[in-house]
C-alpha cells in the first residue's frame, strides 16, 4: 500500500474555494485506477495545540502500490482536476507520502 496526504490551502479571497476544490476531487480524483482508498475533506477543528488548523481541506488516499499512485499523477483526469479546479483554488499545498 501507498498512501498520499495532500493538505491544501484555499485562496483567502475566494470564498466558495474549500466547495469547489472539494467538489472537483471528488468528480476528478474519486475514480482513477489503483486508488484503495478516498476520503477528502474539510479541515476539523480542534481544542488541541498540536494540530495544526491552519489548512483548509485535505485529501487522503490510498493506493495499491507506488506505482498505481505514480500512475495516478499522470492520469488526465488528475492534470484535468489541477488545471481546472487546483489552480484557481489553491495559495499552496504539502504532501506526504509513505509506504
């Protein structure tokens, strides 16, 4: 197994982006071969200090391999969801990666 956290920051001055960027994973991402598991939402808040609240959406997912998630960075509709929903979201993002 291999999995892929991506944490996203929205641009402040779009209101509606945590929906679209939620939205578009789940109508672009969702679906692609070699994904075991999906799950992206809303940051949850917390009244614990070590975690961290500053993002505001993030996306975990599992794959069958290194290879189905290197595949997954190529497919076309994961260049469609950062070209069309990604772009105009996102201020910045981190990802981890493990095995």
């Amino acid at each position: 197994m291999f999995s892929h956290i991506v944490i996203f920051w929205t641009q402040p001055g779009q209101p509606d982006a945590v929906d679209k960027l939620i939205a578009g994973a789940n109508e672009y991402l969702r679906d692609i071969p070699g994904l075991e598991y999906f799950q992206v939402g809303r940051m949850a808040t917390s009244h614990r200090p070590v975690v961290d609240q500053s993002y505001q959406v993030a996306l975990n997912t599992v794959f069958t391999s290194r290879q189905a998630q290197d595949d997954y960075q190529v497919h076309p509709r994961h260049v469609e969801f950062v070209e069309k929903v990604f772009n105009g979201c996102c201020q910045r993002v981190v990802v981890y990666d493990f095995e």
